[in-house]
C-alpha cells in the first residue's frame, strides 16, 4: 500500500504537488479544462488542511525558445483561481530567487503554480532525463511531496522521480484513484473480468493483450488492430489496416488464447479514408479486395455486448473504429453505450481516444474510472512498474 496525502500532517507544511495540468491550448485560451478539473480535490484538501501548496506540471514538449510562448502555465493559474476562488499566484521561472522567495512568503492555506517544468528541457533535457541535481533542487523547496500525476508515472521525470528520491513522498487522490481501478483490475478484478481493446495498432498494445490474456476471462478485439487478427486467420481483409510484420504474433496469440479472444463478424467498408466516403456493412467474410473496413459493424457491436452481459470487471482501451469521421462512429458508440449501461460492475476506461469518446458522448458519468493517463494506464494494463508510482513511499 501507498501512502497517501490523508496519511501526513499537512499544517504550516510547505506541499510541493506535482499535478497533471497539461490542458489542450489553443491561441493561449484552454480548449479542455477536464485535467485541472480532476487535480483539483487533492489541491482543495491540502489547503483545507493548512498546507501551503507550491503546484507544477509539465504542459507539451518545450524543444525550443519560441515554444515557451504557448506553454507557459499562467494560463492554468487564472482557470485554477476561478475553481477555487481564491488568488493562486504565478511564478513564471522553474528556479532561482524569484521562486525561492514566492515559496518562502507563502502563508498556510496559499497556493502558487510555478512554470512549465519542461522549460528545463531547453538546458539538456533536464526534466525529462531526470537531472539528480534539479530532481534535489525542487526538492528543497517544501518539507513533503505530494504526487498526483499519474499522466507521468511512467516516466522517470526529475519533477517525480527526481523529487521523490530526496524528501518523504505520497499519492494525491487522484494517483489513488488510478491505482486503487486499475491496479485492482489487474490484480484482483472480480469476475467475470472483460478487456476490450481497439485503437489502430496492435504494435501499441502487444504487452497489453499478453497481460490481459492471462488475467481476462474475454479479451474483445476491435478497431484498426482486429484485421492483422483477422488476417492471421486466413480472411481476406482487403486494402483495411494490417502490420504485416505482426502477423505471426497474431497466430501465435490467437493460438495460445483459444476461444478467449473474440473478434468482429462485420464491418463498415469503404473504397477510400474520406469521412463521407459511401458505406455498407458487409460480413468479415466478404470484405472486398479493394476496400476497407473503418468501423466495426452492427452485429459485432450485438456480439460484444453478448460477452459483456454479466460482467463485473470491464477495462475498454481504444475505439473500435475511425470514431473522429461520424459515419464510422458507430461502433465506439455502441460498446460505449453497452458498457456504460452494465450494472454491478467495475467499468474502467484506460484513457486515450476511449476515454475522449466516453467524455464527448455524454457517457463519462456512468463509467467507474476513466484513466486520466493514456501511455501511462496502458503501461499499467501491460503489468509494467512504474517509476512514477514506484517512487511513492509505502505505508
């Protein structure tokens, strides 16, 4: 078990909270606030508690001087203090005196944000190589760490790791969170236990479908990926997306899983990947030569739903088609919808273009978990340790 920010004295601390607050921007202007959203019961508890929080993100990839402009925080500041309706101070430098004597003039209940962390990667790749001597330096800067980005925990950043090797650290609520679904999924799910997984290559998520076929009473097959299956089976999957090089892979898995891996019986062809190309759902027997499959089609969606029926544990990574062109939307809506209305069970979503989907149909409530962490929930699926939580302080 973790510790986590429950466990600790908060009073007239100094908290450094490294949060995921790295929001889509647009022209300065936040597109999509849903991960300050999610930080904020863990900042709202440590300033309840007396704490005086000093809060940082990374925000994109800062490789050059002219991409500072678009990723500073500040941004992030002003939406914070509206959420929580009281001044939250910027410091717009990573380091130095300015920052220094910002932390020390903190009273309990403040909260200051300091810049991007990655504007450290302009000098050497600092923050992401995890530099020992900056990982220190923040370190010095308050008396606990409080780690709830669990976007980063499968990196070895010096904003998580690099902190957390000089200075007592716990998880935030958020880090729990993800760790108390996910980790329960894999370890301990109830069961049944169904995996679903698309996306478009199954390159991405080898580690994943190896991991789950050992856990996993079903593991559910769809998208781009399903066709390099398919095509292993002998089918004929026409011009549709298919990893040559993954073919072998797929008989062997197809193999080793038996009746465990159910993949589509229809799908959604096209002659060209144009959003208002002309459609029919033919069987994955029948797919023509010369065309494509760009969604999963009515009677996988019915059959999908057949293996959910009864679940209690169903962890969904990756749609089941190009779910950004509407006409090829469908079948995402559908196992969206089957799996938001199970009852009884875990439902877990393992971020991505899944938990987008979930969050853009209006479902996001009536899932138990929706990973706000892409690479880092897949490497978790896969069993992968992760530095970023591995670095947390045990109870």
């Amino acid at each position: 078990m973790k510790k986590t920010v429950q466990d600790i004295d908060l009073k007239g601390k100094k908290v450094l909270l490294r949060a995921d607050l790295n929001v889509p921007m647009a022209d300065g202007e936040i597109t999509n606030d849903n991960r300050i959203v999610q930080a904020l019961p863990t900042i709202e508890y440590v300033l309840n508690e007396g704490g005086r929080v000093i809060l940082f993100s990374h925000l994109g990839k800062v490789k050059t001087e002219e991409d500072k402009k678009d990723k500073s925080l500040e941004p992030v500041a002003v939406k914070l203090s509206e959420y929580l309706k009281k001044p939250v101070l910027f410091v717009p430098e990573t380091r130095g005196e300015g920052l220094e004597s910002a932390v020390q003039n903190l009273e309990d209940g403040e909260i200051l944000l300091f810049e991007n962390t990655r504007f450290e990667d302009l000098d050497g790749k600092k923050e992401s190589k995890n530099d020992a001597d900056l990982g220190k330096y923040w370190a010095s800067l308050g008396d606990v760490f409080v780690n709830d980005a669990f976007g980063t925990a499968h990196r070895e950043h010096a904003s998580n790791v690099g902190i957390a090797s000089n200075i007592e650290t716990v998880s935030g609520f958020l880090m729990k969170k993800e760790i108390d679904f996910i980790g329960g999924a894999v370890d301990e799910p109830k069961r049944p236990f169904v995996a679903i997984l698309g996306g478009a290559k199954v390159s991405d998520k080898i580690g994943v479908i190896e991991n789950l076929l050992e856990k996993a009473d079903k593991v559910l097959i769809g998208g781009g990926m399903a066709y390099t299956f398919l095509k292993a089976q002998g089918k004929e999957i026409g011009t549709s997306l298919l990893e040559e090089d993954k073919i072998d892979l797929a008989k062997s898995l197809l193999e080793k899983a038996g009746d465990k891996i159910v993949l589509p019986v229809d799908g959604v062809v096209v002659s060209e990947f144009d959003k208002n190309a002309d459609y029919e759902v033919v069987s994955i027997d029948e797919i023509p030569a010369d065309k494509m499959s760009l969604d999963a089609g009515p009677k996988t969606v019915e059959r999908f739903k057949e293996q959910l029926e009864g679940a209690k544990t169903v962890v969904w990574n990756g749609p089941m088609g190009v779910f950004e062109f509407e006409n090829f939307a469908k079948g995402t809506i559908g196992v969206c919808k089957a799996i938001a209305s199970l009852e009884d069970a875990v439902t877990i979503i393992g971020g991505g273009d899944s938990a987008a989907a979930a969050m853009d149909l209006g479902y996001a409530d009536d899932f138990s978990h929706i990973s706000t962490g892409g690479g880092a929930s897949l490497e978790y699926l896969e069993g992968k340790v992760l530095p970023g939580l591995q670095a947390i302080n045990d109870k």
